[in-house]
C-alpha cells in the first residue's frame, strides 16, 4: 500500500496541529468538522502510528510521531517559500525585461504596450533601447535583449522576423500651411513643397522615399533629421511637411494645436515585425510584451 502522504493530507495535520482540536483545524481550513476527522482517521490507519494524542482536551502530537511533524514543518516552510516565489514572479519581482525597439515604433507604441506590461506585472524592471535597423544583427546575437521591434527585414539565418502590425503612411503638416486644409492628399500635392525627412538611404527613410520613387516624382528634403519625433519638432516650427509612418504620430490628436495629420489620398502600407533568435526561447514576459504591442498597433491602426 502507498504510505505516501498529499499535500492536501499535510495541511490537514499541520492545521490540526496549530489549532489543538478537530473544529479547530477546520475553521483554519474553512472545511467541515467530519471531513478532518475522516482525514485523519484514514491517515492514521494509512500510516499504522499514532499521530496525535489527547491532552487536557487539546491534540498534541504523539511522541512516536515528532519526528514526522518537524519534517512536516520543513515541508510546510519549503511550500510557502514556493508559493512566495511564484507569487512574486507572478508580478514581475526580481524579472528584468530587456528589449530594443527602432524610434518609430518606440516613440508611442512601446510606451503604451509597455504601461500594459506593468498592469500584468507590477513589479517588473524594463530597459528599452533605441536601435537602428543595422544595429539588430549585434544586439540579438550579443544576447543583449530578447527581441526589437522593426519597421524593416534583413536576411539572416539566425533571426526570426514575426508580424505586428500592418501601418500606414502620412502627410504631417502644420496647421497654418497650405495642405493642412486637405482631407487627403496625395504624393503630387506633397513634392510641390519643401521636406523634412529621414535619409532616403537610411532603411526606414527608404519605405517613406518609395512613395515619390514609385512614380518618379521629384522631392527635396531640405532638412535630414535622424529620428522621427525630430522630424515632428521641426514640422511643428513650419520649416517643412513630412512623411511619417501612423505609429510615430499616433500620439497627435486632432486637436492638436500646431500639427496636423493628413492621410494620402490612395493608402500606402507598410509591415511591421518583431525580431528575435531562431535558436533561444523567449521568456514569458518578453512573449507577453510582444502580445501586448501587437494588440495596442492593431488597435491604433486598425486594418
């Protein structure tokens, strides 16, 4: 016969133990009287001893059976260490979530995705990195943080690209230049003016020169910034208009005071990604956070 004891079989000893008495033991564990007498009967027939004995009324542990409750005791400290491990884990404690992010996408979305990240797991530590796209390769190899969020795909057996989202493109104006007025617009309307924008080498730069390539329409960037909450600063001063991604102008609001956000007459869209290693497995936080700001794009660029 199986003398081994449940977990559920030493809770029921250790709350009689503690309390003294049957009904005791059954209020510290909020059952029924007869359902602790039954546990133990059945215990004390499974174990052929004798685990406790009655003195002045109370239950005290038998002396055959000391050995057994201080081991119960162990057992007992051991689980509700247990227990506060998965409870802090649970919240994030003493969990680092490293990950990288190119500013497109970092500038809204990852705060956003991150606040929901922190709802789920109170406790938990971020560090967030603003990469370029050709700095992917070493940070993920490198093992510096598990993924990084992209506006762009490379070549390279060791890395994963997954979808985000599905975004789009904009014309952002500022609200006294002349196609501020326009419901839409398209890439015409927006050559006729002086630029600012990303270098058209640069890989997300590319995505947003494609629109005047594609049709072989002349464009002048008269000022090149590197990030696109630069971009945006300088369009707020009036010293351009600028084509940027839904993602980096999703915190403008239409009653914006200096910036306005003006779509192109004909859609033009654009795919997101997460990268991350073919060969290591993510942890749990880092695959929650990639479901957290898959959801926050799509749902502040629906399709």
């Amino acid at each position: 016969m199986d003398k081994s004891l449940t977990l559920r079989q030493i809770e029921v000893i250790r709350a009689v133990m503690i309390a003294g008495s049957i009904a005791g033991a059954a209020r510290l564990l909020n059952v029924s009287q007869p359902g602790v007498s039954r546990t133990m009967k059945h215990l004390e027939s499974l174990l052929d001893i004798t685990l406790f004995a009655r003195e002045g009324g109370r239950y005290v542990p038998a002396p055959e059976a000391r050995d057994v409750f201080v081991q119960l005791q162990e057992v007992h400290q051991k689980l509700e260490n247990l227990q506060l491990s998965v409870s802090q884990l649970g919240r994030g404690q003493d969990v680092e979530l490293t990950i990288g992010s190119v500013p497109s996408i970092a500038n809204v979305m990852v705060p956003r995705a991150a606040a929901r990240l922190k709802q789920r797991y109170p406790d938990i530590r971020m560090n967030i990195e603003l990469l370029k796209i050709e700095e992917t390769l070493d940070y993920l190899l490198l093992g510096r943080g598990e993924a990084v969020c992209m506006s762009h795909t490379f070549a390279h057996r060791s890395i994963e690209f997954r979808p985000l989202a599905q975004g789009h493109l904009i014309c952002l104006a500022e609200r006294s230049h002349a196609l501020a007025k326009y419901p839409a617009v398209s890439a015409e309307q927006i050559a006729r003016y002086p630029l600012i924008g990303i270098d058209p080498k640069d890989p997300y730069g590319s995505i947003l020169a494609d629109i005047f390539r594609a049709k072989n329409i002349d464009y002048d960037i008269v000022i090149r910034a590197r990030f696109g909450t630069t971009v945006m600063a300088l369009v707020r001063e009036n010293l351009g208009i600028a084509v940027l991604d839904s993602f980096s102008v999703a915190g403008i609001t239409a009653d914006d005071p200096n910036l306005v956000v003006i779509p192109f007459a004909q859609p033009i869209h654009f795919q997101t990604y997460v990268a991350v290693r073919r060969d290591r497995e993510l942890s749990s936080f880092a695959k929650t956070f990639i479901t957290l700001i898959r959801r926050e794009m799509q749902e502040t660029v629906p399709k």
